[in-house]
C-alpha cells in the first residue's frame, strides 16, 4: 500500500479529490493477500470519464464475483495530481487498496479512443513498470488491452504483452483461470503468453513479424512461433440474456460524463454506415429480452438511486421490442420520477409514441445525426434518412414542446462537395424556419439549434478503410466556409480539431513502426491528447520527423484493394469482398438495405453464427 500520511497530503493540494480516493458505494475491496489473481483495470483517462464506461462496471463486477479474484480500478490521473504524486514520491495505484499498480498480476487496459495511446504510456510509467513488452521480467505484471481500438493494435503493439479481441465477458475468465494454473506450478512469462495464445480471441505480438517493401506498405505479417494461429478471430457472446450484466454500478462522490443507469439493450447494429466501425466490429445484433431488461432494470434502480434510465446500444430505436419496453418502465417508474432516456435517435425510426411515454417525466435535448447535409451524400455513406425524416421528427419535437435541438453531422466524407457542406447550414435554417413558422401561442420554449461537425476519420474493417482522409488545410477550409455562411444567433455551430482527427486517423490506421513516434511524443510532454487545452500538435509533429515516421502515408494516402492492411490477420467475421462491395457502392451512391430485412451477405452468418442473421 502507499504512504497514506503522503497521500492524505496531497489530496489538500489537487481540484478534486473524489477521483482517487476510492469507496464509493458498491465499490468492492478484498484482502489482496487472500486473492490468486490481482487484477487492475486500467481507464486512460480520468475518473470522470472512465466511470462512465459501461465496460468498466460489467467487467469489474464480474471478475470481483470470483473468490480468488480481485479486480480493482485505477484511471490517468490528472495534471495536478501527477504533479503532486511525482513531488512525493508516490507510485500510481489503484482505488480500492492504494496499491501501486506494480503490485498486481494484470494491468487490463481498456482502448477506447486511439488519442488515449500517449496516457497508457504515461500511466505505467508513474506505476515504475517498464513501457516496452521486451523490457518487463516474470515478476512484473502482465499489461494486457481491449475494446474497439485493439481492432488494430499494431501501433502499441511493442507496448503490450497480448491483446484481447472480442466481448471481454466472454473470454476474461478463460484468460485468468489459465493464469492461476500457470501461478500455481512457478510462473514463466514466455510459456504463459504460450498458451494463452492458443485461447481464440488473444494475439500476442511478439510471437510475429512484419517484412515491408520498399514502398513502405506492408509485405507480410508471419508467426515466428510454431502453434500461433496466423488469423485471430474475435470473440462474441451468442446469448446476451444469459451473458453477465451487473445488478449494481459504482455510484461516485462527484459528477461523471454520464451520471446515470446505462441499461444495455442489444449490440451489434444492422444499418450499415459505412463510416461506422463499431457497426461492422460489433456484429451480429444481439437483443435482450424485455424480461431480462425490466429485472435488471429493477436491481439497478434498488441499487443505485439513480433517477435516470439510458436504454443504451449503437442504435436503440432499432430495438424491436422498444415501445414494450419504454411503456413498460414508464409504468414502473413514472411515479417515482425516474426518467427513460434513449442517447441518440435515428431520424427514420423516430417514434413519436416513444417519445411521448419518454417526456413525461423530464425533458432533456433532442440529439439527431443526419451525417451528411445532402441526400446524395448520405446515400453514399448509407445513412439512408431522408430531409422528410428530419421535417418530421422535428416538427413533433417542437409541437410536443422541445426547443432545444442537435444535429450532428460529419465533414470531410468521401466524394463531398461544397454543395453538400452548404447542406448543414441549410439543414439548420430549415429547422429553425419550422419553429418559427409555428403559431406564437405554440412555440415552448427558447429555440437553441446546435449543428456539431466532426472531421471524418477513415477507420480499420469499414468500407471506407482504403479512402484517404482530408488534409488538415481541407478540413479548415471547410470549417472556415461554414462559419462564414452561418450567422444567426438562434444557431451554434461547432466543430472539431481537424490536427486532432488527422492524428487519430494516423494512429488508427498506424503499423507497428509508429510505437516509436508515440513514446517519442510522450518523451516531449503529450498526454491528454484528446483535451483540446492540453493537446500540442507540435510536440506529435517533432516525434514523427525525429523517429522518421510520415503521418501524411497513414492518414492521408489512398489504397489499394490489393495492399495487405496493418490489421489484415484480425477476422471480425465480416468479409474483405463484402466491404470491397460496399465501398464501390458507395462511389456510386447506392444504398444497401438494412439486414434485418434480408441477408446482404457480409459473411457474419457464416463465420459467428447466433444473431439475427
């Protein structure tokens, strides 16, 4: 345990306290002497944000209802406190014993936003643990990765001993219980990371290797280990009703990002965006039952106090028993003032009748995301809404007493025009014209209408992987001309760092040669990358020129159908002809059906069957 006389010290010293010192209701502390296996779970960034992770408090309930396991949490601390815990000497710990993170079997990181890299680095660093896989003995802990962005985990991949492909539910179990076996007979790193290779789902990097070519694409990626399968494939749960789901949550002492009851509807979605990549990676669509979700529900709300119910999913209006559902919980906790939320509406599957049962108890904004500002635009990326979905969604929005609207939409897609930019504005002076075309006495209100763009990030295992991002100076262009053109003071309009998003596509689209670039821009200073107060373009520029990296190669350049991807050896079950198609679709605007109205044959059925293929 850490010094806690020190401890107690600086707590006096940083701006909120709440984020380190532990528990909070429903948190769970052990006898870590009395456990086989120390777990830690690791959150690249601070508490606030990590808290509100529904990963976190699946996993972390599910490995603490194991005797002999302990899983306890730790997140990057924030500026102050580094400050402080460097000044007394006190190592990175986690939450629930203020043990350092040094002390633990697994450190588990969970990679949810490719701009969190530089704070993994930074967080074994003040643990004292070495940051390069080569560099740690058998004595210290296992830095072991998930989540959405270990889909392509060549850019950290010197950095962790093996990564976890797939529903941690499904497959941490397997991992930990090899683990103990390993433990109990004297532990060697190199002969666990030999068989826990062989478990479906786990890639250990250091059992392969890259040759390039003189073009600095990719030649081949081999195992040089005999017995390492040469594709991983992912892992997923087939029955989410009989997968694990905790019937408590951690309740913090201060404010998260998302201060509520997250109640997991289905995963997987069956649209077919095809800038989505959590829509391609999460497949097939899995639904719960609304049995399953009113029992949760009624454990969740007994054990939380929260007042406010998130029906969360990729999509949730496509969930095929919503209006049951919301009627449902609307009659359980309308009295007692528990509100049902839905994090984001579709434009076309818009339920006006869900929306009624959802008002009755608050009224929060209406969040919508055309994408594209013209029809032809979304055709191309399958969005498959229209501007009459939009009319009338809003148009019952605003008779129903809303006036508080947002429009998220994406600049930078493939083929965009300055027509289909302009579209934004046009979009968002429709809106507001609709409101004020109202009668007076209608209007409720005072009209907010947000129009939020985010710059488009080319992402791994979507048909938009071979397109080359915007450069930088494109993106500002294209900020710059909406800007100008909309000037109300009823409309905002917001957008996102254009440096960000290039490097979040080099990052996302990176080979095992930019790990370097990346502890180099940490050497320089960055964390927080995603803070836009603390992000520092420069500082990644200088380590791309001093470790020879061209960020232009992997975030920019077009490619071939033929060039072998850096994550080309992971199988997410969906075919590479599939996404080929898809592309080519794309450039001629034509639109793929949802699935759930018949097969597209994205090869999901065929290679992890169970969903609603």
């Amino acid at each position: 345990m850490i010094d806690i006389s020190k401890f107690d010290k600086i707590l006096k010293k940083v701006e909120k306290p709440a984020r380190y010192i532990g528990m909070e209701k429903n948190s769970v502390k052990k006898n870590l002497e009395q456990v086989k296996v120390k777990f830690a779970f690791a959150f690249p960034d601070v508490y606030d944000v990590g808290m509100s992770h529904l990963g976190l408090h699946i996993l972390y309930n599910l490995l603490n209802n194991e005797e002999d396991i302990a899983c306890e949490r730790v997140f990057a601390p924030w500026i102050d406190m580094e400050e402080q815990m460097i000044k007394e000497n006190i190592p990175l710990f986690t939450l629930e014993n203020k043990e350092p993170i040094s002390n633990f079997d697994f450190i588990g990181f969970t990679l949810q936003y490719e701009m969190s890299y530089t704070n993994i680095i930074n967080m074994l660093h003040l643990g004292g643990i070495p940051i390069l896989s080569k560099d740690r003995k058998d004595t210290d802990p296992l830095v072991i990765a998930g989540g959405p962005c270990a889909y392509n985990p060549e850019p950290i991949a010197d950095i962790f001993d093996f990564f976890v492909l797939g529903e941690g539910e499904e497959i941490i179990l397997e991992i930990l219980n090899l683990y103990k076996e390993h433990k109990e007979r004297g532990f060697s790193k190199c002969e666990f990371l030999k068989e826990v290779s062989q478990i479906e789902g786990v890639y250990v990097p250091q059992f392969y290797e890259v040759y390039y070519k003189e073009d600095n694409t990719i030649d081949r990626m081999i195992p040089i280990v005999e017995g390492v399968p040469e594709k991983i494939n992912k892992r997923i749960i087939k029955n989410l009703n009989n997968s694990y789901y905790p019937q408590k949550l951690i309740i913090p002492f201060i404010e998260i990002v998302h201060d509520r009851i997250s109640l997991e509807i289905f995963r997987g979605c069956t649209r077919g965006c095809r800038f989505c990549q959590a829509g391609m990676l999460y497949r097939p669509v899995r639904e719960k039952d609304v049995d399953t979700l009113l029992n949760l529900a009624e454990k969740l709300v007994e054990s939380t106090g929260y007042e406010d119910i998130s029906l969360t999913s990729l999509s949730s209006c496509d969930y095929s028993q919503l209006q049951l559902l919301v009627a449902e919980l609307m009659k359980r906790y309308e009295e007692k003032h528990i509100s049902i939320s839905l994090p984001s509406l579709r434009l076309d599957s818009f339920s006006l009748g869900i929306l009624r049962d959802i008002e009755k108890v608050r009224k929060t904004g209406l969040t919508f995301a055309p994408e594209a500002g013209s029809q032809r635009l979304r055709d191309v990326i399958n969005k498959g809404v229209t501007e009459e979905d939009l009319e009338r969604a809003v148009t019952f929005a605003f008779s129903e007493g809303w006036s508080t609207i947002k429009l998220y939409f994406m600049i930078g897609l493939p083929t965009e025009t300055q027509e289909d930019l302009l579209g934004i504005k046009k979009l968002g002076y429709k809106v507001k014209d609709m409101f004020f075309k109202m009668p007076k006495e209608e209007r409720k209100g005072n009209l907010k209408i947000t129009l939020s763009a985010s710059c488009f990030v080319p992402k791994p295992f979507t048909p938009f992987q071979w397109v080359g991002q915007n450069s930088v100076e494109e993106f500002n262009e294209k900020v710059k001309l909406l800007k100008n053109e909309i000037r109300d003071n009823k409309i905002t309009f917001n957008y996102h760092d254009p440096k960000l998003s290039y490097l979040e596509a080099v990052l996302a689209r990176g080979d095992r040669r930019l790990c370097k670039a990346i502890i180099r821009a940490w050497e320089k200073g960055c964390k927080f990358d995603g803070w836009s107060d603390i992000f520092d373009f420069s500082k990644w520029m200088e380590a791309f020129e001093e470790t020879g990296i061209d960020g232009d190669f992997y975030a920019l350049r077009e490619r071939s159908f033929e060039e072998v991807l850096p994550w080309d050896f992971i199988d997410i079950g969906i075919t590479k002809e599939y996404l080929i198609k898809e592309y080519k679709k794309a450039t001629n605007g034509q639109l793929t059906r949802d699935c759930r109205l018949g097969c597209n044959n994205c090869g999901i059925n065929r290679s992890f069957l169970g969903g609603v293929c």
